[in-house]
C-alpha cells in the first residue's frame, strides 16, 4: 500500500520521521483497531500501534481507501501503549500467559 504525504493534515514534530511512521506499517506484529467511537468511525479512521526499524514505537491515527493510506496523527508510543503492544505480541508468539 501507498502513503499518500501530499499535503499531510499531521505535523511531525521531529521526534518520528517519515520513515519510521511507514516502517511502523510494515512491522509483521502491528497492532490495527478500529475504534469504537461513533466519532471516528463515521470519518473511518483506524489506529496503528508498531515498531520502526531502529525499534521506536510509533502510534498512528490513519485513513484509508484500500489503496492509500493517509496518516493523520502519529508520535512515539507512551510506556501503556508499548505494554500493550508487547503484550499482544506475547501472545501472538504464544509466550503470554
């Protein structure tokens, strides 16, 4: 899939790189969600949680047509969200309890 930078409705505030956000789209163990919210799911945003190359989390809040992918928000992960994160992992790979 194609990211779609054009015109970006997100300022980096220089702690990610464009890189590292796409990077955390190719992690194999990325977390996707799709919110709950009546107000995200009528502009159908989702949520990426995953791990650049050098291993910096990455929290995105993103749109997509299937074809494109337009990031909307994204930062470093907080200490919760890399538990999180973790913890899915964990179980994906059958080491949680």
């Amino acid at each position: 899939m194609e990211f779609d930078w054009k015109n970006p409705p997100l300022q980096v505030d220089g702690s990610l790189t464009q890189q590292e956000i796409e990077e955390s789209f190719e992690d194999p163990f990325a977390v996707r969600l799709l919110p709950d919210a009546p107000r995200f799911s009528v502009q159908a945003r989702f949520f990426n949680l995953g791990m650049s190359a050098s291993g910096s989390g990455v929290v995105c809040v993103y749109r997509t047509n299937g074809k494109s992918i337009r990031v909307v928000h994204a930062r470093p992960m907080e200490p919760e969200e890399r538990f999180f994160y973790q913890r899915k992992l964990d179980q994906t790979l059958g080491h949680g309890a």
